[in-house]
C-alpha cells in the first residue's frame, strides 16, 4: 500500500470538542442519574475490573469515551458485549460513577440502533436469557446452556463442566418459578418510545 | 528590660503581605513605614475580580485593611516611592527614599520586610500559543481585568468558548521554569468557574496535567467548578493555536484517550509562570540577600520568613503564595521583626 492511497487511521483524527460533545453526559445523568463529571480520571475502576483483559476499552476509557461524547465508538465497541456486571467497578469507584448502569443503558441503545455485537452469539445469549426471566422469571443454568449450545451449533461446549455442575447441584432440571410472576411482567413492560430489548 | 518601640520598620511593597505586616506592628505601636511603587495599596490584589476558596471580592477584604493602616498613628504610608540605596549600621540599616518627585528621603531602621511580590512571566517566547500575536490570548492576570468588565456589565454578545491553558512556562525545563507556580491550579479554576457563571451559557475549557489543590477546601473547591458549574477539564498540554475566521484553534491530545483533539475558543487565557519582580530582585541586590537559581529571596536554613538578622520576607518574593499565604507570611515577619527589635543584650 503506498502513502497517497493508506486510509487515515481513523482513532488518530482529531476530535472535535465542543458544544454538542456533553450531550450524551447530559442524556446519562437524566436517563440513569450517573454524573460522569464526577468521575476523577483516577483508573481505579480499570484496575478492579474483572474483564479487562477481553475489553478494548477499559471502564475509565469507557467513562472518557462519555466525557467526549464519542458515542459510535461506544455503541461499536467490544466491551459494550464483555462486561458482565459484576459491579467491581463501582464498588472500587471513590465517585461511586455506576459504570454496568451507563453499559445497560448503551447496550439498550445499540440495540434500539440494530447494532449487532461483533462477537459471535452475544446477543443470542442475551436473547435466550431475557427470554427465560420472562418466562420463568429467573435464569435456569441447564436450559440456558442448552438452548445456547443448540441454537448457536455448538452442542458440545463447556459440556465437560455438565457433571461437575450437576453434583454441585447448579443444574436443577425442574427450575423453580416466581411467585409474583406479574411483577417480572412489568419489567418488560415496553417503555414509552423505546423499542424493549425483548419485546 | 522593656519594650523597645522607637526603631522603625521599613515595609517594602504594599500588596497583600506588606499590608498586613504594616498592620500588625502598627496594632502593637510600632513605628513603621510602608512603602510602595505605584499609587494604590493593594498590589495584585487590586486586579483581581474574585477570590479562591470562596468567591470573596478581594477589593472589599483589602479595604478595610488599607482602613486601619490610615488610623493606625504609628504607620506611615510612601506611595509612588522607592527605596534607592541602603547602607548597614550598628543596630539596623541607614536606607534612602525616593518618591516621585525625586525628593530623598533618609531614614534609620531597625527591621526591614521585603514584601515585592511576583510578576508574571513574559510569553514572547511562547509563539505557539499566540500571546501578543492574536488577539483574545490573554495572561491570566489580563484575564482578570476582562472578568472585571464582564462582571461589571459589560459582557460580550454571543457566549464565548473560554480555554485556560495552565503551565504555561511552569513545570517547562526547555523554555520556562523547572518549578510548579503553585498558584495557578486554584485561580484557573476559580476564573473558568467566574465565566460560567457571569456567563451560564459561555464554555470553560481548562487544560491541565495535573491539577494541585493543596489547601483547606481546595480540592473541594475544584471539584465544585468541575462537577456544579460545568467546567470541562481536558488532560492534555495544548501544542498550538491557530487563528481560524475570528475563533483560535486548539490542537492537543487528550492524553487519557491517547487522541488528539480540537477546540475552537473566543478567548485563550495563559497562567503563565510566577517569577520574582523586579522589584524583588533589585531588594535582594541592594540588601545583599540570598536567593536561590530563580531569583526568589531565600530564607535562612529553617526558618519561614528569615532572610538576614534583620531582613525578612513575606509573600511572593520569596515564592509564589496565595493571598492567604502571604497574610501568614506578612504577620510572621511582623512578629520576627518585634522579637528582633526587641532581643535582650
């Protein structure tokens, strides 16, 4: 590839920072009453988290992302699918910032949008999981598992984990349900002017 | 032995630290004089349009100060005067005073405050940044005297983007000083907070490496800029500015990102490096004083304000201070030089 025809490294392209850029600060405050400007750029919250590893952006990043309104990096980005809410970041945050409240908020979002997760299967994952708290609702291991490993192809992953699972008693095959099914109704209850995530 | 109050003081400087070291010996009837440059007491003070760490209007907290140095009977106020020359003797310095006129005065004095303060320094070699080249890049003491105006009305008509640039010649080992000036973390903020709020609808952009907010109810006072008025804080030393139609472009990178990034401004305002004033270093050379690489007067080993047996400094000739700092520093001199004409045999 020669220099006149080499694409412009897109990450490397100046920001623009102005007016419009605390917009989506503004939306997360009203939408999920997190104030990003409290955040102090300390990484505490990157340090603590248990998914790094696998994020290409790390929570503090993710919080910067916000600050400078980059919101189509946030909705295309590969952490939005990773984190699995495990609240390590808000426990270690001095501002107490709810960082999986703001990935919540973005993954509803990018779905609204029709953005798919570039990962494979995250959202059929999503899907089959929101499916069974609407059922049932809580989440059964077993059957989770098994819809996942049936309708993603992959009929024998993590199997070797069935047996040890099953002993420890987490894969009950007769999965209880809730008592006060009508209030799990409510949670899906389609907002107005916002698409469910499993409507 | 008693009290010994017939030597005079000689108080170098009239701004925040020299007024109150004036005061406190004038207080205990000491004999003093205070002498300043210009025609005003107040020094630095007198510029500007509000104060850290509680919005306090410097003009009405130096006021009452000039009030009691004007009944005190024992201080006597020089304006527009200098101190020319000064020769030691037995028990102090023979120092002459020259006031606008150029009439001479000769005085015989037991203790001597320095109080000169700072200036801020010159930007010319500054040239990315524009200042004196484009118009509405200002210094930060400049700054103050445009809040003056917008605080006395007269505010522009569209709201404008404000950017503060901070270590502008501090912390900079290639063209500025290797020293952080301490002092302007707290009034950047406290300006880019004045705007928002003379100016609900301006922007304020402040680029910091690091804000210090060091001090009783500083970083509180920071975060409540950040987090109430809205001040957006970008990590990054702006590299350039550039004039585009009638705005100024900044180029930097915001350095938690690791991407550049571009904000347009109406106004650029430099809190360039403290450095001792002139009036610091000619002192410090008629006086014979210590200073360190700099040019700040230098007090001895362990002490606060101490420079010589009877020299003592207070306020910003020695570093760059707060006016806070320099009152403790102003009423620490005004005790050491008591305890100086004082000293048993």
């Amino acid at each position: 590839m020669n220099a006149t025809t080499s694409p412009v490294n897109q990450y490397f392209k100046a920001l623009q920072l102005d007016e419009q850029s605390n917009s989506l600060s503004q939306e997360i405050l009203q939408n999920c009453g997190v104030e990003i400007e409290r955040c102090l750029e300390c990484g505490k919250c990157s340090g603590g988290c248990s998914n790094t590893h696998i994020f290409d952006y790390t929570p503090r990043k993710i919080v910067q992302l916000i600050k400078v309104g980059n919101e189509d990096r946030l909705l295309q980005m590969d952490a939005l699918w990773c984190c699995v809410a495990c609240q390590l970041c808000v426990d270690r945050c001095p501002s107490g910032i709810d960082i999986p409240r703001i990935i919540d908020y973005l993954r509803e979002r990018a779905i609204d949008r029709g953005i798919v997760p570039t990962r494979p299967n995250v959202k059929l994952f999503h899907e089959l999981m929101l499916d069974q708290v609407q059922k049932i609702g809580r989440v059964s291991e077993l059957y989770l598992i098994l819809n996942y490993n049936l309708k993603s192809k992959q009929y024998l992953n993590n199997a070797e984990l069935g047996p040890q699972m099953f002993f420890k008693g987490k894969l009950n095959p007769i999965p209880a349900r809730v008592k006060r099914m009508d209030k799990v109704k409510r949670l899906f209850r389609p907002k107005p002017g916002q698409k469910g995530v499993a409507e | 032995m008693g009290v010994h109050k017939e030597q005079t003081t000689l108080v170098i400087g009239g701004g925040a630290a020299g007024i109150e070291a004036a005061r406190m010996l004038g207080q205990a009837g000491y004999p003093v004089v205070l002498v300043e440059k210009s025609n005003r007491l107040g020094g630095v003070l007198n510029q500007l349009a509000s104060s850290f760490p509680r919005w306090e209007d410097p003009v009405k907290f130096v006021e009452p100060r000039i009030k009691d140095l004007e009944q005190s009977a024992s201080v006597k106020v020089l304006l527009e005067s200098t101190v020319i020359g000064c020769q030691k003797t037995e028990n102090g310095y023979q120092v002459q005073i020259k006031n606008i006129n150029g009439a001479v005065e000769e005085l015989q004095v037991g203790a001597v405050i320095i109080a000169t303060g700072f200036e801020m320094m010159d930007l010319s070699g500054y040239g990315e940044y524009g200042h004196g080249a484009f118009p509405n890049v200002y210094d930060s003491l400049e700054f103050e005297a445009v809040l003056k105006e917008w605080s006395a009305g007269k505010k522009p008509e569209k709201p404008p983007v404000v950017a503060f640039f901070k270590c502008v010649g501090s912390r900079d080992r290639s063209k500025g000083y290797p020293y952080c000036s301490k002092i302007c973390c707290m009034y950047s903020a406290k300006q880019a907070g004045l705007v928002k709020d003379l100016l609900p609808e301006a922007k304020s952009y402040v680029f910091y490496m690091d804000y210090r907010a060091s001090g009783k109810e500083y970083e509180e006072f920071v975060r409540s800029v950040i987090e109430d008025k809205h001040v957006r804080y970008v990590r990054g030393r702006p590299a350039k500015v550039l004039p585009e139609d009638d705005r100024l472009l900044i180029r930097c990178e915001d350095t938690l990102m690791g991407v550049p990034i571009e904000v347009r401004a109406d106004y650029i305002v430099l809190a360039a490096a403290i450095r001792p004033s002139r009036g610091t270093t000619e002192m410090a050379e008629m006086f014979g004083l210590e200073t360190d690489a700099y040019g700040f007067i230098e007090p001895e080993p362990f002490q606060a304000v101490k420079v010589q047996e009877r020299v003592f400094l207070a306020g910003s000739c020695g570093f760059a201070v707060e006016t806070l700092g320099a009152l403790q520093q102003g009423a620490a001199a005004a005790a050491q030089a008591m305890a100086v004409l004082n000293q048993a045999d």
